[in-house]
C-alpha cells in the first residue's frame, strides 16, 4: 500500500510517494534451530539422501551451514543476488544439478531467486524456513506464511 502526499508551498506544489513502515517479525536463533531441524526431520522421514548442501548467500548460508553438519553432508556457499533486478552468481559451477543436492535459502518471498536458480538445477531438492508464497511448492520447508509481507528479522541481520 503506498500512500500518495501533496504537499504545496509557496514555490510550488510538491509530490511525496511515502511507504508506509513495513511490520517487523523478529526471529530468534531458538527458531532458527527450531526450522532447521524440522527439515532434517522431513528430509530423513521422506529418506532423501543429501550428499551436498548449497547454501545460497546471505539468508541460506546459517541455515545451509546447521543442515548440512546434522545431515553429515558436504557443504557448498553459493552467491546469488537478485536486488535491483541485478543477478549476481558465483559457485555455482559447483552446483550439480542432481536430486542429492539441496538448495537452502531462509525465506521464498519474491520466488526469484528459487525460480532463477530452478532453471539450472531443475532436479535439486529444495529447503526454506519460511515460504511465503502459496504457489511455490518447495520439497522442504518449517513454516508457511502465504501472503505474509511482514519483514522477516533473522538473527544474522542484527546489527
């Protein structure tokens, strides 16, 4: 919802676009623990076998991390950069597309990063904390929040 202000003064008439503040959700790292091991739980519950987990940078690295040394697995960090519609990659040669790799991100919200990276590992499996977006299935995720536009404050965000 963006809120439009007209503001006139003696030089002339003014146009603001003002966004409204966005509501925060802290998370904690007692949740953070909380999502990872719901996924390992799902993923050795469906007995997926995970040789290599790609934590994609920033949001997936913690989390990417915790999975991979609870599924004794190799672990990749991936740099993938989608703000300002600006891709950015690295590693990713490394990224086999295979279904015993497992991509871990924090959150799906836009789904561009997950669609981004879908075309060149089609067959890779899929981990988030949080999924915000209903018509994105993802094979492993803690929590849903369909629709949900609250900022997700993760504990590595703090300054």
């Amino acid at each position: 919802m963006e809120i439009k202000l007209e503001l006139n003064m003696n030089i002339g008439k003014k146009h603001f676009t003002v966004e409204p503040e966005i509501e925060t959700v802290p998370i904690t790292w007692q949740e953070v623990d909380d999502c990872v091991r719901t996924i390992v739980g799902k993923i050795n519950f469906d007995g997926t076998k995970i040789k290599t987990v790609v934590g994609l940078s920033r949001g997936g690295l913690v989390p990417g991390v915790m999975i991979s040394h609870q599924l004794n697995a190799k672990f990749v960090p991936v740099v993938w950069q989608t703000r300002d519609d600006n891709i950015q990659w690295t590693n990713m040669i490394q990224v086999h597309d295979s279904e015993d790799v497992l991509i871990v991100d924090d959150l799906i919200d836009s789904g561009r990063t997950y669609e981004q990276i879908k075309v060149h590992a089609p067959k890779a499996k899929w981990a988030v904390m949080y999924n915000k977006r209903p018509d994105i299935k993802v094979d492993f995720v803690a929590g849903n929040l369909y629709n949900d536009n609250r900022w997700l404050d993760f504990p590595w965000e703090k300054q």
